[in-house]
C-alpha cells in the first residue's frame, strides 16, 4: 500500500527535505567520524594507549551494526518524520553524555548508546527521500541526502581534531549534541506526517537475503569499510608518528581530504543518472585502493606533508561517493525493500568498521604505522571485485 503523503498544498518544496536530511546526515557522521578525528589527543588526555582508543571505534561500530537492523525492523510502522526526529534526540543526549564521561571506562561504556541514533537516522533518511520524490529521480535524491556524510569529512574530522588539541575532546562531544538537537527541529519542521515505509515481516528479510544481488552490495560495503577505517580509525596517531604533524597540519590534511570527498561525491551524485550507481561505485572504489596504495608508497618511501597529502586526497575522493552510490543501488535494485536493504547496508557499514578498527589496532604491533593503509587498499581491491561481482547479478 503506497504510504500516505500530505496534500502538495501542504508539503514544502521537495528540495528543503533533501537539504535537512542532508545536514541530518552531516551531524550523524559527525558523531561517527568525531573519535577517529580526535582519538590522539583523546588517548593523551584518558592517558591510555592509541590501540585502547581505538576499542571506542569498535564498540561504537557493533553497537550500531546491530542497531540498524533491529531498529528498521521495530519501527517500520513508525511515522518517519517522528522516526527521524527520534533517532537525532538520541545522538544529542548520547553526545551530551560523552562529553560529561569522567574517564575511559565510563566513555567506553556510553559511546555504544550515543551513537545509535546514527545507525537509525541514515538509512531511514534514505528510504524517506526515496517516497518523496519520482522513481528517475532516486538516484540523485539518495545520493545527495548522502552529501553530509562528504561534508562532514571536511569539517567534522578537523573541527574535533582542532577543538580537541587545543581545548578538551568535551567540547567536540558537545558540539555535536547541540548540531544533532539543531537538526531534529529541522526534521520536524520540514518533513511532512504520514510518511510510512511497507512493514517489515520476516518475508522482506528473506528477499533480501534471497537476492545474490542485494547480498552482493551489502557484502561489498562491509569489506570496503573494513579496509577503509583499518587505516582511517588511526590517521591522526600516524600522521603524528610518521611526519610529526602537529595538530593543525592533522586538520588541513583531514579537512583536503574532506572537500576532495565533497568534490568526489558531488561529481558522481551529478553523474549518476547518466552513468549508473554500479559504475559510480567501481570508480569510487577505484580512488579509495589507489589512494591507500599512494599512502603505504608515501609513508615508507617518501614521508612528507605534501606526498601523504596528496595520497590522502585521492583516497578521500572516492570514500563517500562510495557509499552514497551504495545506497542509490540498493534503492534502485528493489524499492519496496528499501528499508531493510539499506539499513542492513548500514549494518554491514558498521560491522566493516568495527572489524577494522580492531584490526587496525592489532595490526600496529606488525606492520606498524606505515604498513597499514597498503594493507587496507587490499582490503578494498577484494570490495571492488565483490563489487563487480554484484554488477553481474542485476536481476537475481
């Protein structure tokens, strides 16, 4: 049953619903990528070790791996505008509650319930834009709600990283608790009632899982955000060990990063209805195992702002095209399973991190940090091949 949309008279323009949902998804990833951004200075402050740090990127990751899925399932029959509303309240009590943690113990024990707003808020916020505008013009409409995951690499990252290093992580905390309470009054103001997606009974997860097609994309965005966060969760540590980097040069090289993002995601979000999500998806992948390739050359032959730099920036060009393109496949590939295919994107997504940080983590010991990023673009070459692999199997 088609949901029930308020009368045109009453809807707002099609485009402030993409531009909240697009800052919607800034602060979301703001409070994903806010601890990578920070974790150094972080890991000084607590007064633990750089690997103990990175264990708030895993428990925060499976807390929202397992998250996805449940929540989709419990609140498909929820209006999505109080849905949404919801899940951005809960990421500003949770960052609220971060930034009052007194230690690591209590931290490593919130940072998994502040940030399950997240694991609600970006594939509901995908399968909301996806009733509200015409089926030729999905693509487009997922992949620029996804722009505030690119945004927020340009700012999130180096704002933490700065407010960190030369105040407290608490006010990085704090920051993202006002922006998500900010954005919850945008939703509510922009989104219209009686959006609903088709309710999710135990036969839309076994077409899901049916599907080679669907199991194919989602398998490739976990390998790829395995290999991709293996190097990303510990970039700033690296940066400090391998060149010294100070912490503004941390945040210029982060924010060149970001806007390279911006500028990859932007491009294929305009290409996309030309070109398709699969090939968007194989270029993007392309950037990021070439980019991470460039980083390992860098670190153990030529260590210098400029050379990790330069590595950095075509890394980031295709990171969030990546998932942006992701999100328009699955739309695209079954509609009417939209819900469950995304939010178990977004499961894998997580799972993809918290596997990486952790693998990160142990990995330092052996390859140190310079061997990481070279393994990652491994990681992420099996993502491209699984990847194509999917683009075969269009139908089934």
């Amino acid at each position: 049953m088609p949901p029930e949309v308020p009368s045109q008279a009453n809807t707002p323009p099609i485009t402030a619903p993409i531009w909240v949902l697009m800052f919607g998804n800034f602060v979301v990833a703001c409070g994903v990528l806010v601890v990578p951004g920070m974790l150094d200075a972080l890991a000084r402050d607590l007064q633990i070790s750089v690997p103990t740090a990175g264990t708030l990127l895993s428990v925060a990751a499976l807390a929202m791996c397992l998250g996805a899925p449940l929540f989709a399932a419990i609140t498909s029959r929820v209006d999505r505008r109080l849905l949404l509303v919801a899940a951005l309240l809960l990421l500003s009590l949770g960052h609220l509650a971060c930034a009052w943690a007194p230690d690591y113990p209590t931290l490593a024990i919130i940072r998994p319930f502040s940030i399950l707003g997240a694991a609600v808020f970006s594939p509901q916020a995908a399968a909301t834009i996806g009733l509200m505008v015409p089926a030729q013009q999905r693509s487009t409409a997922v992949t620029t709600v996804f722009l505030g995951w690119s945004i927020a690499s340009v700012l999130g990252m180096p704002i933490g990283n700065l407010i960190a290093s030369h105040s407290t992580w608490r006010y990085s905390f704090l920051l993202i608790a006002i922006l998500a309470l900010v954005a919850a009054l945008l939703v509510w103001r922009v989104i219209p009632r009686g959006l609903t997606v088709p309710p999710l009974t135990l036969a839309s997860w076994l077409q899901v899982a049916r599907s080679a097609r669907l199991r194919l994309v989602v398998l490739a965005t976990f390998i790829w955000c395995a290999g991709h966060l293996m190097a990303l969760g510990y970039i700033t540590a690296a940066l400090r060990a391998l060149i010294e980097a100070p912490a503004t040069t941390q945040a210029l090289l982060l924010t060149l990063m970001g806007v390279c993002g911006v500028g990859g995601n932007v491009l294929v979000s305009r290409m996309v209805a030309r070109i398709g999500p699969d090939l968007g998806a194989r270029i993007s992948l392309s950037f990021v195992a070439g980019g991470m390739g460039l980083w390992g050359a860098a670190a153990f032959l030529l260590p210098q702002v400029w050379a990790l730099g330069l590595a950095m920036m075509v890394w980031g060009t295709g990171s969030f095209a990546f998932v942006s393109n992701q999100q328009a496949r699955l739309a695209n590939t079954a509609p009417a399973l939209a819900s469950a295919s995304l939010s178990l994107n977004t499961s894998s997504l997580y799972a993809g991190q918290a596997l990486g940080a952790a693998l990160g983590g142990l990995m330092l010991g052996w390859v140190g940090y310079a061997g990481l990023a070279p393994v990652g673009a491994c990681v992420v070459a099996l993502a491209l091949a699984v990847s194509v692999w999917a683009d075969r199997r269009r139908v089934s």
